[in-house]
C-alpha cells in the first residue's frame, strides 16, 4: 500500500494515514488478512517520525480494522473488512441520493461531520 500525506493540511498526519487505510478497506483494495507495511518502512517512506504511523495504526486497532502483533504486523481483520463493506454501500446509496438531489458531495461531507441539531 502506497501511503501519502499533505503537510499543508489541517488534518493531522496520523489521521490521514488511517483515513486512507479506511478506504482502501472500503474499496477493496486491502481484503482480509491483508498485511500493511511496517511502521518503520511507512515513517521513512514519508519522512515523518514512526510514531505518528503507531498512532494511525493504533486508531485502527482501537475500531477493530486492524490486529497489531508484535512480529506480525499490522493485518485487516475479516470482521472489520465485512462492515466496512456494508458501510461502503451505504455510502453509495448516500452518494446517489446527492446526485439525485443536486446537492454536492462536499456539503454531504459537512452534514456527516455535524450532528443534526448543530450549527457552524
């Protein structure tokens, strides 16, 4: 898996690396039992420290989409992956939904960020 991150961006680094774990779960792209790359090779590849990769692999494990184990790695788990699935689909109808509408995507991203209820 090929992992990038956007310095420029307000989210921090660690996030943007388990974000793009999720959606590589997401599409398929990582199945179960999918090794991810160590910490170690992920932090020199991008050129930021390893533990921000711990702590992105760390909040993975803490959902249940990834097992950590020493000597093992980090793996996709089957019964995260199979959610994860379903929420894919769910996200697709949503997409439709918006489409359909005529309401951009990127306003459907604030209404999912923001309870109902709140105001900005």
């Amino acid at each position: 898996m090929l992992f990038r991150v956007d310095t420029s961006s307000g989210q921090p680094l660690f996030e943007q690396l388990a974000s793009q774990v999720r959606l590589a779960v997401l599409s398929g792209d990582l199945p179960n039992g999918e090794r991810l790359p160590s910490a170690r090779e992920v932090a020199e590849s991008l050129q930021v420290n390893q533990h921000t990769v711990l702590h992105a692999y760390q909040s993975l494990r803490d959902e249940g989409l990834i097992d950590l184990r020493r000597g093992r790695g980090a793996v996709v788990t089957a019964s995260t992956s199979d959610q994860y699935q379903g929420l894919a689909q769910s996200l697709e109808a949503v997409r439709e939904e918006a489409r359909r509408l005529g309401v951009p995507l990127s306003a459907v991203a604030k209404m999912i960020e923001q309870p109902t209820g709140e105001t900005a």
